[in-house]
C-alpha cells in the first residue's frame, strides 16, 4: 500500500521535473527563475513525502484484507501538486510569451502548445484525486486516483519530450 503510494508521488516527481527542466531552458538558466521553480517543485514533492510518511495500513484478520489508515492526511498533498503545477505553469507561459519572439515560429510554437495542452491535462488528471479526498469517503478511494493521475502526468511529460526532440538535435544549438 505504502509503496505504491510512494511510487505514484515519485511518477508525479519526475514527469513535474521534466516540466522544471523545461521552465529553465525557456527561461535560458535564469538563476532566480530556476530557483522558483525548484523551489515550488521541491515544496510540493516534500509535502507528498510528508503524507507518505503518515499513511499506513491495517490488517482484519476477520475479512482477510489490509485496510488503508490515515489516508485523510493525503489532502495536503493533493492540493500542493495541482497548485505546484499551476506555478510552473504560468512560469512556463510567462517565459514563452516574454522570451520568444513570438509563438508564430518553429519550436516556440510547439512550446507553446505543449504548455496548453500541459496545463489541461494536469487539470483534468489532477482534480479527481482532489476531489475524493475532500470528500473522503474511504481509505481505499482516497488512494485510488492518485496512482491513475500520476500515469497521466507521467505519459503526457514524456510524450512532450520526445515530441520537442523530434524539432531538432539534442547535440547542437542553433538560433532561430
């Protein structure tokens, strides 16, 4: 149980990370951009750590199954992703629209809409979780969203790096 809670925040690290990486190569290694978005990255990944350490199981010897326990406490995390992303986000659009020369051209087009469709598809994968967690109706649906969002982001940052490395060489850098 633990693990696979651990392994769905670790997905959600690093496909968020591949987003950091991103936000510091538009913002061309911006020293005070960087350390926003490490910073909002490493917050959120903290606070997920925190919840990890918190959740925990029990065995009923009586149905034969383990039971989640203080799946409550997941809700922080919950909140501090979505909000985490919604920053890098706006980093990532506020960095395309002040640094290009315009989304007309070549890769900043594909930037461009790759920051779109990032932001909708964090929205959509991260509100279900959000939401069974407010509501809280048992341990098991409170876990039971995270690891599917965590699949989504992990596929969708991916999906977007290889389609940004089919634009040009990852060996040279040429100006456009």
């Amino acid at each position: 149980m633990i693990m696979n809670y651990g392994f769905d925040m670790a997905s959600w690290a690093f496909a968020s990370l591949i987003i950091v990486l991103r936000i510091i190569a538009i913002w061309d290694r911006n020293h005070f951009i960087s350390l926003i978005s490490f910073s909002v990255w490493s917050a959120a990944f903290v606070l997920n750590m925190q919840v990890l350490r918190n959740v925990g199981a029990e065995y009923d010897p009586a149905l034969d199954v383990c039971f989640p326990t203080h799946t409550d406490t997941s809700l922080v995390g919950a909140i501090a992703i979505p909000a985490a992303d919604a920053i890098l986000f706006l980093l990532m659009l506020a960095g395309l629209l002040l640094r290009a020369q315009g989304t007309k051209f070549g890769i900043w087009r594909v930037l461009y809409n790759q920051c779109i469709i990032w932001m909708v598809v964090a929205a959509v994968a991260e509100i279900p979780p959000m939401v069974f967690l407010i509501l809280d109706l048992n341990g098991a649906w409170n876990l039971m969203f995270p690891g599917v969002a965590a699949a989504i982001l992990s596929i969708c940052a991916t999906r977007m790096y290889r389609a940004l490395c089919e634009q040009g060489s990852l060996t040279e850098y040429t100006y456009v």
